[in-house]
DNA sequence: CGCCAGGGCCTCA
DNA sequence: TGAGGCCATGGC
C-alpha cells in the first residue's frame, strides 16, 4: 500500500486539484501552487461542482460551471434567487438535472443558514456528517467537498480508487467506504497535499489506463 | 450504435 | 445490508 503511493506520487509530482475557475473567467483550471488561498465563490464553486460531477464526466461538468459564471450564479443566494429553469439548462450537460437541481438547491439553503466562516470551526467528521445529512450527498461527495473546499485532511474513495487498490490485490473487493478510507489514511503521510493529489491521482491513471477495461500494456503497476 | 463517466436514492427482499 | 432500477448528457 505505501509503496503503491510513493509511486503514485513519483508519476504525479502535483496535479493541482480541485480545479478552480480565476477570477474574471469561466473555466475551471487546475493550480500550479500547492498553496492557494480560496475565496468564497471558489468553496462554493467546489461544493457545486463536487456534485454536479456524481457519475458525470468532468468535461460535461465544465460546460456547466461555465454557465453558471455567466449567469453569475456563483453564491447561495444567487442560486436560490434564479429562475429554476435557467439554472436547469444551465447544468443541463451534467446529466441528471433535475435531481441535481434539488440537490443544489438543497445545499444552497443549507449554506444560507451555516457560512463558511461558520462551517470551517467544525472538526473534519462533524462537517463531514453536516454535509451526509443533506439529501443527494454520499460519502465521496461529502469527502469531497471537506477535503478541497475546506481543506481538511480526509481521503477521498470513489469508484476509481477501489476499482485500482483492488486491481492491485491491496483491498478486498467488498470492502466498505469507510474500511477503505481509514485503510488508507493509515499508510499514507499526515499531509493535506497529499491527500489531495493522491486522489487525483488516481483519477488521471485510471482516466488513462485502469479503465473499467483495464489497458494493461504500459501499467506502471505491474 | 453501445458503453462509460470524479454517485446517490429508493425499493424490496 | 445487498442487489437492482433509476436518473440523463455528451464523448468516444
């Protein structure tokens, strides 16, 4: 397990997730600094984001984020304050829009009620367990948007990473979320960057060679 | 054309 | 608690 990390980190140095969009743009880019200072708007953008992307590729996702700029829907209360119909051809790419307008809408009333600033003085599993007890968001989805939105050490599992621990014989297939994620902040080092680009990581190998079917030619892993 | 994508909810045993 | 159905668009 650890060994399988170190060379994660060995093929990708950095690759600046959570993309982010600049401000005074409306495509979301990945950071080349480790450390970046997040705006509101940005948290926010990474909370939407986080579930617009549930079983969606990333590039469907941008589109809508995109349009979601123009139409400067980029706080709570803007969101809530928009016509519901603009906001769902808005993030029509992401597919599933009409759950993931209520779930949206469901988050956005939540953040009126808890700002940031509010949010941020939770432990990491208290504001993980705030966001669980929202309608539409899992544990990834939450973990997600604890990890970089508000920065707080605790490791991602999406289907990418059991699918390539598994691969690799370091789980069992039918191991739980949790089992999986204590399993791994256990082996790895008490670092949020790494946190973060390990699991992206594993999102960029699996994107490019273990796919669900696996191009093993060129596995580094073998 | 079929498969897949940075899941989660609901239902029914 | 586990399996299966459902949600939906766009790239390949």
């Amino acid at each position: 397990m650890k060994q399988f990390f170190n060379k994660l980190e060995e093929l990708y140095p950095w690759l600046g997730w959570w993309p982010i969009t600049p401000k005074n743009e409306v495509t979301p880019i990945y950071s080349k600094s480790k450390k970046i200072l997040l705006t509101n708007e940005n948290k926010f953008e990474i909370l939407v984001g986080a579930i617009l992307t549930q079983n969606t590729s990333w590039n469907n996702v941008i589109k809508a984020i995109q349009n979601l700029k123009k139409l400067k829907i980029l706080s709570p209360e803007n969101f809530l304050n928009q016509k519901k119909n603009i906001v769902i051809q808005a993030i029509k790419s992401s597919g599933y829009f009409n759950q993931k307008y209520k779930k949206l809408f469901i988050l956005c009333e939540f953040l009126e009620k808890n700002s940031f600033e509010n949010l941020e003085k939770y432990k990491t599993i208290e504001l993980r367990e705030k966001f669980l007890g929202l309608w539409g968001i899992g544990k990834e989805t939450a973990d997600s948007m604890v990890l970089y939105a508000f920065n707080k050490k605790i490791f991602v599992v999406d289907t990418y990473t059991r699918r390539i621990l598994s691969r690799n014989k370091l789980i069992e297939e039918n191991l739980e979320y949790d089992e999986i994620r204590i399993l791994i902040e256990k082996n790895i080092p008490n670092s949020l960057y790494k946190y973060k680009n390990y699991h992206a990581a594993i999102v960029e190998i699996c994107k490019t060679n273990c796919k669900k079917k696996p191009l093993c030619d060129g596995c580094v892993f073998k």
